[in-house]
C-alpha cells in the first residue's frame, strides 16, 4: 500500500499501460562495517532450502496472492546484503561453514503444498519467474527504451517438482533490441550467479519451501561492483510470479506474485510493473509521547495544596500542541472536562484539529475522587478504541486509598493510517477518506500508588498494580474480550465489548508517574532494586529481548525510552521536582529523583515477523514547566519562578517502520464482512457529561437478505465504545452466509444512534450533509461495499434503492490493504435540537481460509 504524498506527481512516471503508480519497497542492506561485529554478529540468510523467517529479520516479509485462481496464500521473504566484506565470526553464528555473502539478493518463498480427495498433503509443481530489472532509475524516468527488457536486464526461471524431484533452472536477458523480450544469454559469463534450493522441511509439511541467492552484479564479470548498490540511484526493479500445476484436483492451489496487488500480469515484458527495490533505510513512522503529572488536587480537599501553581488554563497552554499526552492528578471530572474544552479551544485558534480523549466524566460537579483515575489520555491523532480501568478495590496504601487509581487504553492512529491513499476510480485518481485500522499503537497512561521507594506495604501496593497492569495491557492487546478476572473489575471500569484486531504484532507504550526510583544516563540498575522487578519478568515484564530483537540489527531494544535524554547532558532526567522549585531546577534534573516514564511493551515472541519495529534513534527530553505569574527577585536580583507542577514533562519522539506487508482484497477467496459502531460522542453537551445511548438497528444486507441487530441496553458517557455490531457468518442467530468465492454483489450497511430519554428519546443525527428533520435515514450514515472492485463508500442513504449506489465519499479500496479494515468518523449537523453525534464506524473485510 502506498501511503506517500507524492504519488499523484509519481503516476507520471510510470510508463503507459503499466501501474496507475509505483510500487516501492525500501531494503536496508546489511553491512558488515556497520551492522556486525564479532561482539554482536549478524544473522543472514543461507539459500538451503529451509526458509527460517528470523534469517530474514533485516529484510521484510509478504503474503503471496493469487489473484486469478483463488488457493491459500504463500510467504515471501525479501533480504539483501551490501558490498562490504564478512569475516567469519560476524555473522551466522553456529553456522561456520556458511559465512555472510556480500552484495547478494535473498528470495525466501514458503508456498502452500496442496491436498488429495483423502485430505492428505500432496506435492507441488511449478515455475518461479524472477524478473530483474538492473537500472531501475532510467525505468521511472522513463528513459526511451527502459519500459521493456533490456540488455542488463535478467529473467531467471526455476522449474520444479518435488513429485518427481527435480529443479532446473534457466536465465535469460532482454533483448537490446527491445523487440523480442527476453532472448538467451550469448555465454554463462553473462548470468548473474545464483543458487536455489527447493525442500518439503519435516518442519513445515504444509508448505513446499523456495530459496535463492542472486549476485547483484548486473552486465559486470562475476565479482564484480554490483551496480543498484552502488549506484546513486541504488534501486533495482523486481517481480516475482509463481504458477503452480495443481497435481490434484480436490483443491485449488494458490500461486502468487510480487508486486503484491490485483491486475493482469506484466508477463515479465513491462518493467514498470515490478517492484522497486529501494536499497535504503526503511520509511519511519514518527510519533511523540508527552507524559506529565500537573499536580490538580480535588475542589473538595481545598486544604491540600496543588502540586505546584499550575492550573487548568496554564495546563491546557503547555500541552495543546503535543501529539499524544497522558497527564495525572486532575482527580475533579469537571477539571478534567475542562481541560479537553480548553486544549480544544486552543487549538481551534490555531487552526488545528481537535484532540481526542479517553478519561472519566459525570455529572456530579462536586463528585469526590474516589472512583477517580486522575488520568487524561490525549491525542491529536484518531482514537480508534480506549478504555478505563480502576485498580481493584484495596490495591493501595495510605491517602492513596482515596482515589481509585488505574490505567486508561486508546488504541491510536498513526500517520500512516491516514497519509494519502489513491484508489483509481473511473480512471479517475482519488483519495480516499477512511482510516486504515492496520495502523496503529496501543497507548496506556497510568498513575500508580505513591510513598516510599524501600521494601514495605507502598512498594507491595505498586508492585500488585504493576501485575495487574501487565494483565490489563496483554487482555487488550490481543484484543480482548476483556472477561479475565485476573486483573479484576471495577463496576467503574469503561472498554470495548467483544473483540478487535490484535495489536500484540507491534511495540505498545506505557506512559505514567510510577513512582518507582529509576536510573537515568548510564546508571546502572543495581541500586535501584524495585526499578529492576518493575521492568522485570515478574511484574511489567518487558526486558527479555524477543528472537526478532536478537536476529535484526536495524531495529532499536531499548524498553525505556526516557532513561538518556537528548542535549549536553544525558543524566537529566530526573522528574521529581519537589512542591517548589526555581528557574535554576533545569540544571538540577541530574539530581533529581526519576518517577515518571515512557516504557515500550514489545511485540510478541514468535518465531516470524512482528507487523511494526521500533527503530533506533528515540529522543527523550525533561523540561520543567515555569509559572510566568509567579517571578520574583531575590536578594541578588535573579529571577525566580515557581514551577507549575512539583513533575517535570517527560516527552519522547520515536520512529516505527513496517517489516511485514499486508495482504490485499482478492476476489477469489470466501470473506467474512463485519460493520461495527466502535465510538459515539455527543458533540452538544458541555464540560463532557453525559448521554445515554443505544441502538435499535445496526444492519447490514448481503446476498439478498439483511441482518439487522439491536442493542438496547444504555450505555452512560459522553464518549463510549460500544462495539455494536453485525456481519456475516454462519454465528448468526439467522442464516447470513459469508461471502462466496467470486461474489460480485454489494453488500449494504447502516445503523442508528439514540439516546434514552424521561420524554421521548432522541435520535442523534450522525452525517455532516443531514437537514436532520425528515426521513429516518437522512439522520444516519449509510455504506457500501463493492465486492469486484474492494471499494466501499459512503453513500446517500436508503429511501431509493439508488441511494445505496449513490456515492457520497470514497473511503478506500481493499485492493489497497486495510489488513484490519477501514474507519470512518461522521458527524451529526442537526442545528434544529442539537442532537448530534461524532460516531466512528468500522468496517472488516476478512479473507477465509481457502478450500
């Protein structure tokens, strides 16, 4: 999926008849000299035959379709090496006969063995073609010939069977004519030196396992510079097409291509339509954290000072502008009210889009804190879900049993979610307006018991909330449902219902005070005790190093990203300023005591590729925060200023990129399609409290019948997240069958909100073109998907049935990815009552397993 905003200028240069864009790839090529040594040697791929997914860790990994015949999907591996030199400790350790190779291109393939009438594995035959394409920079400039196979170009071609055990293997070059396509090579000197294996492991019996090793070393004798990596242009254009020949016919067996997209194959003689391969540092994914404790004490504890002079209004100036925030101790729901209204205004000015937030709210002004996590969970990026979650009762010690600390959940767009997608329409290139929901990152924030840091009931109290935040954090990550009574409810407690995509393929973040004494700069760990178990195997358990973390060397371990800060001194990072302070604390924070964190969960250990890594390079930084109301002068006239809160602001930058590619829309597979109401605000009500809403319909209509659920049990809040659903499958109460192989239909979708009244209850209008005052419909956004093309839209409503077909926006094509589906934000213009809802609807495509 491309996700850059240059690809309408980039449509250009694609030659006529090719792709509508190009596909890019970027590879970081391992380099001796950078990424190895003997002290931390590299892992590379050996072309055995075997293809172990964590040999490729510094490559990128991508599902094999078959967009014509349908069959169970394969994987493809893609790894390359630089020009440096390998000596035999720096890589492949244990592995002393196969030493790291230099400026080679690694194919790993793992492609689905078929199976007989009986159910039993069977074996595979078939053709891998290899197109390479060696100047690629004069293909996308559209130099006059470079559209077709040229003289440097090669096609390598393997034939296999391991019915009948054999793999040969051909290379041709393009003709430099550039009329005949691919010719033969006038001599062997002229391949580009390659091995395959092909193997059927005992390890993985249901699939036929592929490898190659390619020189790069295009139209230059053996050995010598390889020229995409040397090169300024340093591309190199690749396509890959395998065509099974099923040796039964019970089942369909898939073949595959890369590019990994839908549309008549190049058939190996049009350059532009291979990938580009672009030899450099993967494509980052920026995003900043803000963690800050403002010290906001409760109205009803007037005798309890703030912690420091800040207050809402000087709060909501300093963090306006940050990206995601976790802010504690505002234990009054109207402060915290306050705060989301002020940032927003704020924000309004400065011609900004307004924060989304997950925190708690009531009606009760004068509500004490007890049920109160004191936690703001901010974000200037989509909250795609979140949650609340209390401590259970008795988790704490002393006046900290005042309040009901907890954790607070949002499931957080990135900027890849909505960076520019182009679905070409009508031969029309357009953007498309939904959310993909394979991009994102969970965010916790959080604020555990206070007191003393030496072995006692305090340290017991944390330690417990530290567990019960480890449960938390891996319930909703591997996306619930959240009925595990491990980490304990509350009857306060705020999530979704059932289930969403797991976000265990990814790193989460935990933002929060944590009161535990941390080391900062090169500090070791040792005389921080109760530091070491809170990050250790026992509690939040984040500090093993995952089989990925060993075998890649790109990608950053670190768990604690504020522990070194950026600037002359790395030790300041101490965030416990005390209740005063002066403008002299900023270079004090190498003594201060560290309490307040940004801490990295990392993806799960598994044997293959996590969708997201971190990669190296985070930036921290500590910053105090100044009341300019309170300057005074001392007695040798220097300025002093009172800081806003007795926490400095912990803020973090960091980068992701993707290491595994999604798979896309294919026609010819069975899909399962779920529409889902995931978030409703009430826009109208003031300081965030509180509508009580339900549902009577969430339909959907598919293969000629319709689905249609209610939901009428009252949800209270001013933002829930009610996961009100329906969607095919043979679950359903009545029959709704999933979509068939080849289905060519649409498939409609619509739902209602409401809000429960003493009088008569209100319907929340939820589209931004709605007069509101009329027909049913015109009050709730509509959908439809378009199942030979993978588009879904937004369409006008219902009255006709016209209207179904008649587009309003286009939210995206599947063809294009959204591994995990597609979100969409409307919301209501009813001016007439003020009954107006921003509602966030999901829509899945889901592929099934294949026959």
């Amino acid at each position: 999926m491309q996700r850059v905003p240059l690809l309408l200028a980039l449509a250009g240069l694609i030659p006529t008849g090719a792709l509508a864009a190009p596909h890019v790839t970027k590879l970081l090529p391992q380099d001796a000299q950078v990424h190895c040594s003997p002290g931390a040697p590299c892992v590379q791929p050996t072309a055995d035959g075997v293809v172990a997914p964590l040999e490729y860790a510094d490559g990128k990994k991508f599902p094999l379709q078959d967009f014509v015949n349908g069959g169970p999907n394969g994987d493809l591996f893609l790894y390359v090496s630089d020009n440096a030199s390998y000596t035999a400790d720096e890589c492949n350790v244990g592995k002393p006969q196969n030493p790291c190779h230099a400026q080679s291109l690694f194919i790993g393939m793992r492609l689905p063995r078929p199976r007989n009438a009986s159910g039993n594995l069977v074996g595979l035959e078939g053709t891998v073609n290899v197109w390479l394409d060696a100047k690629r920079g004069e293909t996308l400039q559209q130099v006059p010939g470079a559209a077709v196979p040229r003289g440097e170009d090669r096609r390598i071609t393997l034939s296999y069977s391991t019915v009948k055990g054999y793999a040969n293997l051909v290379q041709s070059k393009g003709d430099p004519s550039g009329t005949n396509g691919w010719i033969a090579l006038a001599a062997p000197t002229e391949a580009w030196p390659t091995t395959v294996n092909v193997s059927s492991p005992a390890s993985d019996p249901a699939h036929v396992h592929i490898e190659f090793e390619i020189k790069l070393a295009p139209g230059l004798p053996a050995g010598g510079p390889s020229e995409p990596l040397d090169a300024i242009v340093r591309k190199l254009g690749l396509g890959i097409e395998h065509t099974p020949i099923p040796t039964t016919s019970a089942q369909t067996v898939g073949g595959g291509r890369f590019p990994n997209f839908s549309g008549p194959s190049a058939g190996g003689t049009l350059t532009g339509a291979w990938e580009t391969l672009e030899f450099a540092s993967p494509t980052p994914i920026p995003l900043s954290f803000t963690m800050w404790n403002v010290g906001q004490m409760p109205d009803v504890t007037a005798w309890v000072d703030d912690g420091g002079s800040g207050e809402i209004d000087t709060v909501a100036q300093r963090i306006f502008r940050k990206e995601v925030a976790c802010i504690s101790e505002i234990w009054m729901a109207h402060e915290r009210g306050e705060l989301i209204e002020k940032v927003n205004a704020l924000r309004a000015n400065a011609q900004l889009p307004p924060m989304q937030a997950v925190t708690e709210l009531n009606d009760n002004v004068l509500q004490p804190s007890l049920f109160s996590t004191g936690l703001v969970l901010l974000s200037s990026r989509q909250i795609l879900e979140g949650g609340v979650h209390h401590f259970p009762f008795g988790m704490c010690t002393g006046s900290d049993c005042a309040q009901a600390k907890g954790v607070l959940w949002a499931r957080i767009a990135t900027p890849a979610a909505t960076a520019p997608v182009i679905v070409d329409e009508h031969d029309v290139p357009t953007v498309a307006a939904g959310t993909d929901y394979a991009e994102f990152v969970d965010v916790f924030c959080t604020h555990v018991n206070a007191g003393d840091n030496t072995s006692g009931p305090d340290t017991t109290a944390r330690e417990n909330q530290f567990s019960n935040i480890k449960a938390y954090v891996q319930q909703v990550r591997q996306g619930g449902p959240l009925t595990d009574t491990v980490f304990g409810f509350d009857v306060h407690d705020a999530f979704p219902q059932g289930t969403w995509p797991s976000g265990l393929d990814r790193p989460a973040f935990l933002l929060g005070d944590l009161n535990t004494l941390g080391p900062k700069g090169a500090e070791t760990d040792v005389g921080f005790a109760h530091y070491a178990d809170m990050v250790g195997p026992g509690l939040l358990d984040i500090r093993k190093l995952s089989e990925f973390d060993k075998a890649n060397t790109q990608f950053s371990e670190t768990r604690d990203l504020a522990r070194v800060v950026s600037g002359p001194d790395p030790m300041a990072a101490g965030t416990w300023l005390s209740s005063v302070c002066t403008d002299n604390v900023v270079n004090e924070l190498n003594a201060k005591k560290r309490l307040d964190y940004v801490l990295v969960f990392p993806s799960e250990d598994t044997l293959d590729f996590p969708a997201f890594a971190l990669l190296n390079g985070s930036t921290a930084s500590v910053n105090p925060h100044f009341d300019p109301t309170s300057g005074s002068e001392d007695s040798e006239g220097n300025l002093i200023q009172q800081c806003l809160s007795d926490h400095a602001m912990v803020e973090v930058t960091v980068q992701l990129a993707r290491v595994k590619d999604v798979v896309k829309y294919n026609p010819m597979k069975k899909h399962r399609i779920e529409y889902a109401v995931k978030q409703v605000t009430d826009l109208e009500t003031a300081s965030g409290c509180c509508a009580d809403w339900f549902t009577p319909r969430v339909l959907m209509t598919a293969n000629g019948l319709t689905q249609v659920n209610a939901f009428p049990d009252v949800i209270e809040d001013q933002t829930i997240y009610p996961n009100w659903r329906v969607h095919t499958g043979p679950d359903n109460l009545s029959f709704f069958p999933d979509l068939a192989v080849g289905f060519s239909g649409t498939v409609n979708m619509t739902s209602a909100i409401w809000e429960s009244d003493s009088g008569p209850n209100d319907h929340y209008d939820s589209t931004p073109e709605s007069s509101a005052i009329l027909a049913a419909d015109d009050k709730d956004a509509h959908f439809t998907f378009f199942a030979n093309s993978g588009v879904l839209r937004r369409v006008k409503g219902e009255l006709l049935a016209m209207d179904w077909l008649t587009g309003v926006e286009l939210l995206g094509s599947f063809m294009d990815g959204y591994e995990n589906g597609i979100t969409v934000e409307t919301a209501g213009h009813d001016t007439a009552t003020g009954d107006n809802a921003r509602v966030r609807h999901y829509f899945n495509v889901k592929e099934l397993e294949s026959p």
